[in-house]
C-alpha cells in the first residue's frame, strides 16, 4: 500500500523563504513546496515551463509587459524562456511543479539561488 502524503504538514519543512523543498515527483516533473516573501530575481527558464500554485495567500509574477497576481487556488504555468520575477508582499505557500532540470534561478545566481541538492534535504 502506498502512503498518503499532505501538503500542510510537507510546508512544515520549509523553514526558509525562497528556499523550495522537493516534497514528491511525477515522472520527470518535482513537486516542491515553497514559501516566498518579498522578490526573488528577474530570470528565465530556457528549457522548461513552471507551473506555481498558490496554496495560501497572494503572488504577483511580474513580466517583461506587466505583472499578474496569483490568490489562494490559483495557479499559472510560464512558459519556457519567459522572463519572469516572482514577488510576494506578505508571506505565499506555492506548490511548483517543474521538470528536475530546471535551475531555480534560471541562469542568474543570487544568495538566493538554491541547488537541485538543497532542495532535495
């Protein structure tokens, strides 16, 4: 028999914003669970989509010709090569899904860019 697993209780783990945590996988797409706070980095997946899912509170993506906002239940894939920078003004609980290649930060590299391996602790 295969154990259920819960979402509230996989957020406990995340102890840090902008630090996403690899709670289950679909084939070759990760499941992470995030917690974000204020901006991330202006940045691109080349070779992927993201999908974000706001599981509690609110999540502006801003783009290069505008911004959207994201509530609780929402959810928006963007697109491969679509420049993008996540911002939430309150702290945001996000479920991501996205393929095990894609780089967190994309091709940018800040004190916030995490590695496939911290994400996988």
């Amino acid at each position: 028999m295969l154990p259920a697993a819960n979402l509230v209780e996989a957020f406990e783990r995340v102890t840090e914003y902008w630090s996403p945590k690899v709670i289950g996988r679909v084939n070759d797409q990760l499941l992470k669970a995030a917690k974000l706070k204020g901006e991330l980095v202006w940045h691109a997946h080349d070779a992927e989509d993201e999908l974000f899912y706001v599981v509690k509170g609110t999540l502006r993506i801003e783009f290069e010709d505008g911004a959207t906002t994201l509530r609780q239940g929402d959810f928006l894939t963007v697109p491969k090569g679509v420049r993008h920078n996540p911002v939430a003004d309150e702290e945001c609980w996000i479920l991501l899904i996205e393929p095990a290649s894609t780089l967190h930060t994309g091709a940018e590299t800040t004190d916030r860019t995490r590695s496939l391996e911290e994400q996988l602790r």
